[in-house]
C-alpha cells in the first residue's frame, strides 16, 4: 500500500517548512479563499465528509484542499500528472489537520495509480478530479464504492470531455459538477491562467524571449485563446490551427493567421497544443519543421504530440536543457519536447 509523502522524502521536516512558505505566500494573493476558510471553519459545512481529490498539488490547491479540511471534512490527495507535484507542499499538505497526501513528483505510471487507490481507500463521498483519473478509477475498479459518494466535480477541460462520454454512454454513475463550465473558470483560468503560465513555463525553462517568434496555437478554445493573446502581447508572431469553422474565424478577425497544422508546421518556432485531442502534431509536421523549434502541450494529457512517432524518425535523442528532450532528424534538424509532452504550465 501507497504510504504518505512524509514517510518517503529523507527530510520531511525541511521539505514542510519550504511548502508551508510556499502557500503561505499563494494565501496572501486568495484573498476569496480566505474569506471562505473564516466561513468554513465556524460553519463547518463538510463534517463528517470524506473528500478524495486528484489534483496539481502546489501551492494554490493546497490552499482548497485545506480549506477543505478547516470545514471539517477528512481530506485525501494525491498528483493528477506526475510532473506537477511539488514535493515540499505535498509534504506540508500532508502535516495539515484533516490531510493525507499522497502525491510525489516523478513516479512512474505504477506508482502514480497506486497512488490514486490509496485515496480510494479512505472511501471519500466526494472526489475532486482534475482529469478525471480519480472518477475513472473509482468506476472501474472499485464501483462497490459509488453507492456512498454524494457526488464530485472535474476542473479542467479534458476531464469533462471524458465525462460527457461516459454520461453518454449510460457509464456515469454519481453526479459530477463540470468546474470547467462555469464562466469564473473558462473565462478567467483557462484565458489568464493558462496562457500566462504556459509562455511563463515555456519562457523559463528555454531562457528564450517571445519577441520576433513564430508561435503556432493549436486550438482556439478558450486555453487557445489566452495563450494566443498572451503571446501576441509579448511580440511574437501568432499562427492559430482549428479545425471548428466559427472559431477558425473567430481567431482570423481577431487578426491572427490562420491555417492548417500541416502548412503551420514550416512556420513555426513555438507550438504550443491546447485541444485536449490526441496526435494534433504528428509525424507529417514533425518532417516539414525547422531546426530548433520547440515543442509543448497545454492541454491536460500527454497525447497532443506524437512523441512516439517522434521518437521513431529521431537518430538521437537527449536532454538539451531541465525538461527539454532534443531528438536529432537525420539531416541534423533539432526539435525539441518541453515537459515530456506533459502540461507545460505546470510542469
């Protein structure tokens, strides 16, 4: 059985104090989340609830999880993407009255699930999601527990896609709010949140500048949206890919170029994937692109570029920088993979 983050980091006790400081300083800036946690903690609405949650454990969900807890719920969390745990608020989430966290940054795909059943084990009412690996989890392997989940909610784009599928398959089998949906979400996370933090992520990681650049946005939703407008703002050339007619146009009169991947390919020198679809950037692109270029993913899983294909056309591959993989083209092109393909704001 999966042990929480404290009994497997050498020094639990300074990883605490680097968490704590870190959601010490996210609290500072929530100020609405401050204000639920005074009305949580004397009204105590989630008494005796067991909330499971799969979530990027960082600074900002760590503050919802404990928020949680201050009104009187019995918290389990563990990492939705392996990459996005940080291991110190982990480490001080799980020092939290109410919480047990589970979440470490790296494991491999066996312990990641493993992970995700250690919270099922404390037999939550309520699952938060993000990607609905939690939800999925639940309903496949331990379905003997829906009868006593009052219900869940799923934050992001993918896991509701994943959802509806299920609904409509007749497969959904407790409630779930779809987050993503509301307009607080799509309009102020997914357009501000997510394009900030993918240039940002991008940015710090390549110590490359966006001025002059060709950025290729593929989707116009509204993760497309932000990282296109954030993008253009810090002087980059914009070209958005979509396949939906309206929005096609929609990203046309808002004065960016327009076309398909496979003519976007010879262009660009950024792509950045926000569809939430599998094999948006596969082997015809990656043959028609410049040397150089980079490569990464905002959307929830890693399937939005053909890293196997990839794979296969490379004569070598290795790591250029922390979180970028360089694979080499026989004709000595360079491209380069940000975050495994994974989220790269987050990751």
């Amino acid at each position: 059985m999966t042990a929480p983050i404290s009994d497997r980091l050498d020094d639990a006790d300074v990883a605490r104090e680097s968490g704590r400081r870190k959601m010490d300083w996210a609290a500072q800036h929530m100020p609405i989340c401050d204000a639920l946690a005074s009305e949580f903690e004397a009204d105590q609405p989630f008494e005796g609830e067991r909330i499971g949650m799969a979530m990027h454990v960082e600074a900002k969900t760590a503050i919802l999880a404990e928020i949680l807890a201050a009104g009187g719920a019995e918290v389990a969390i563990t990492g939705c993407n392996p990459l996005s745990t940080h291991d110190d608020i982990s480490a001080a989430l799980d020092a939290v009255d109410g919480v047990t966290s589970y979440a470490e940054r790296g494991v491999d795909d066996e312990d990641y699930y493993a992970a995700i059943e250690a919270v099922i084990d404390h037999e939550p009412t309520i699952t938060v999601d993000d990607g609905m690996d939690l939800v999925a989890a639940i309903h496949e392997d331990y379905p003997e527990r829906i009868d006593t989940i009052v219900g869940g909610c799923e934050e992001t784009t993918t896991g509701v896609h994943r959802l509806r599928a299920m609904d409509r398959d007749g497969e959904l089998n407790y409630p779930v709010f779809a987050v993503n949906d509301t307009p607080m979400k799509r309009l102020f996370d997914n357009v501000h949140g997510t394009g900030e933090s993918s240039l940002a992520g991008i940015a710090m990681t390549t110590n490359l500048s966006w001025a002059g650049k060709t950025v290729v946005v593929a989707g116009y939703g509204h993760c497309g949206k932000g990282v296109a407008k954030k993008a253009s703002g810090q002087n980059a050339d914009v070209v958005v890919t979509e396949v939906e007619p309206r929005r096609a146009l929609e990203a046309h009169m808002e004065g960016y170029d327009v076309m398909p991947m496979a003519e976007a390919a010879a262009e660009g020198d950024v792509f950045i994937t926000t569809t939430g679809n599998r094999d948006v950037i596969v082997e015809e692109h990656f043959e028609s692109m410049q040397d150089g270029v980079l490569l990464a993913n905002a959307g929830h899983f890693d399937v939005e570029i053909a890293l196997d294909a990839l794979s296969d056309l490379a004569v070598d591959s290795y790591e250029a920088r922390d979180g970028v993989q360089a694979y080499e083209m026989a004709d000595g092109r360079r491209l380069n993979v940000l975050a495994e393909g994974r989220l790269v704001n987050l990751a």
